[in-house]
C-alpha cells in the first residue's frame, strides 16, 4: 500500500469508525428496500479482521451489524473504501460477505444474516468502470446464474430404487454398496455386486478398497459364502479374493485368540484362582488360533484355493485338512 493510499485509508476509516457518521453514510446510501429493513438505531461496530487457516489477514475496512425492523435477526453490512477499480471486485466483496456470515455463526447463531456490501469509491477513473454483479466475474455469467441462485444438485441414493441403481454403470456399484452398507447383509447383495464388477471391470486397486470396505464397514451372515459368490460371479480377482481371505484370516486369528483367552481364563479360574489366568490364556490361545485357522481353511477351501495354498496360511495338518474336505 503506498502511502498515499495508507492516508485515504485512515481518513475513511476515522470518519466511518463514528457510528453516527456510518448511521448517516448507510441511511443515505442504502438502496430504499434494504433501508426500510434495517433498524438503524441498533447499529454497531463488528470486528473486520478475518483469519484465515493459512493464518494471513485479510480486511474488509469496516463492518457494521443491525438488527432488522421484521423481527428478530440481523443484517450485517460491508463498506469497502477503494481509491482503484479493480475488475473482480464484486468476487472479492463476496469473500467478505462470507466471512462475516462464518464469524456470525462461529457466536453461536443458528442462521445464516444478509450481508449487504457497498463499494465505496474515489478513485481518477470516473465513472466506476466495472460491473459490481458477481456473477458477471464468470466466464459465462448466464450459466453461473443457472448454478448459483437455485438450489444444488442433490444425490440421494437412499431414496434411488435399487433397480435405477443399477444402470448407472460404473458408479453402479460404489452407490448400491453405500446405499446398504448399514441396513442390509451384504450377503444378500453379493450376485447383485458380482454382476455389477462383471460387467464394468473394476480396477484391482478399486476392487480390494471396495472389498475392505465392505468388511470394516458393512454387515454379512456368511462372510465365507459372500467372498464364494463374488470369486464364482467374477473373473481375474482370484488373488484379490486370496488377500482379502488371508487378511481376515488374521483379523480372525486375533479375534479367536482374545475369545480363547476369555474363555481359557474363566475355565482357569475353576481349577484354581491362582493359576486360572495363566492356564486360561494359554488353553485360550491355543483355541482360538486353532478355531481361526479352521475357519479360514473351510473359507478358502470353499472359494477353490489350492491345497497347498491353504495348508501354507493356515499351519492346519494334512488330517486336519483332510477332515475338512470330506464335509464339503
């Protein structure tokens, strides 16, 4: 800011910091519909320093609030004192108007305030050059207009019927999966899944991610059965599938061995208080992990993995493995 400037500042702001002067400068200049709304007499000094998260300063010269003549509420006005025009001012306006609205809010306020900017100007260049729409700062202000004074587009996939769902392609999928992941069993929507990743190919990354999320985030009664669909429905995602399956058999392993423990320590704890915990976590452990591998072992067996495969992630026996393939 050059010096001159710094003085056209501090002259602005010394008279427009006299509320009397300010209640004067908007009754005068406010356009008669916005005046009418605003009770004057309850006009006040608003803070016009905004901080951003980067932590610059960015000013708006002065700030007033009043409350308005319908009813409780109120209406905040920005008076801008600029000496140059400057093309994208009303852009730059429209920043401070919502700042004002953010600081109104982060009081306490539950509802947005009108902010009422004004561009006060004297700079050589007369008239004003430019245009003080907004919307005029847009390369196409006609489709700006269309966006911004409507309401936004809305997505509500939880009110899409399934069947509309699932024409919509690529997409398909990420909105099927999102609309149910906390009412349905994904179980139930496994073909319909399977048909969808048959049908637009899913790249390995978006297939493991969705997967992974289906098991954090979402439900099934036979998480077995519902990888069995999606590995029989589906074609080039086997050693995805076998990730998955090896990923929750340790997620599994973990689970069983602290049930294993719950359980060794309460049987412990009958043969002798003791010795109960040390007996318990030990008989625990020992089932649970052997419960887990089990589990995962009849998992892969029933997707078609290798025998090899399954005996090396699971450490099961070949008996052990052998009993399990007879009741397949």
């Amino acid at each position: 800011m050059t010096k001159l400037s710094s003085h056209h500042d501090a002259l602005f702001k010394k008279f427009l910091g006299d509320i009397n002067v300010a209640r004067d400068f908007l009754d005068i200049h406010l356009p008669t519909p916005l005046r009418q709304r605003c009770d004057l007499s309850t006009l006040a000094m608003e803070p016009s320093t905004f901080i951003k998260n980067n932590l610059r300063s960015r000013y708006s010269d002065m700030l007033y609030s009043v409350k308005t003549t319908g009813g409780p509420g109120y209406i905040y006005t920005v008076i801008e004192h600029q000496s140059r025009p400057e093309k994208k001012m009303p852009f730059r306006m429209l920043g401070y108007c919502l700042e004002a609205m953010q600081q109104h809010l982060d009081q306490g306020h539950k509802q947005l305030p009108v902010v009422i900017p004004l561009l006060f100007y004297h700079g050589r260049t007369s008239p004003y050059p430019y245009t003080t729409y907004w919307l005029d700062c847009f390369a196409d202000p006609e489709l700006a207009k269309s966006v911004y004074t409507r309401p936004f587009p809305l997505i509500d996939i939880t009110t899409m019927p399934d069947d509309e769902i699932m024409t919509h392609r690529r997409v398909a999928v990420l909105e099927l999966i999102q609309k149910h992941i906390r009412t349905r069993d994904m179980l139930e929507l496994s073909n319909d899944i399977a048909r969808l990743i048959s049908q637009w190919v899913l790249p390995h990354a978006q297939f493991r991610s969705l997967m992974f999320y289906i098991a954090e985030c979402g439900t099934t009664s036979d998480a077995e059965q519902f990888l069995h669909n999606i590995d029989q429905n589906t074609t080039d995602y086997r050693e995805d599938v076998m990730t998955i399956a090896e990923q929750l058999r340790q997620q599994g392993m973990q689970k069983g061995i602290q049930q294993g423990k719950q359980e060794g320590i309460q049987e412990g704890i009958l043969i002798g208080e003791q010795r109960g915990e040390q007996i318990g976590e030990q008989k625990g452990e020992q089932k649970g992990e052997k419960n887990a591998a089990v589990k995962i072992a009849r998992q892969l067996i029933t997707c078609g993995i290798e025998r090899s495969i399954v005996k090396h992630s699971t450490g099961l026996t070949d008996q052990e493995l052998d009993s399990l393939m007879t009741l397949q």
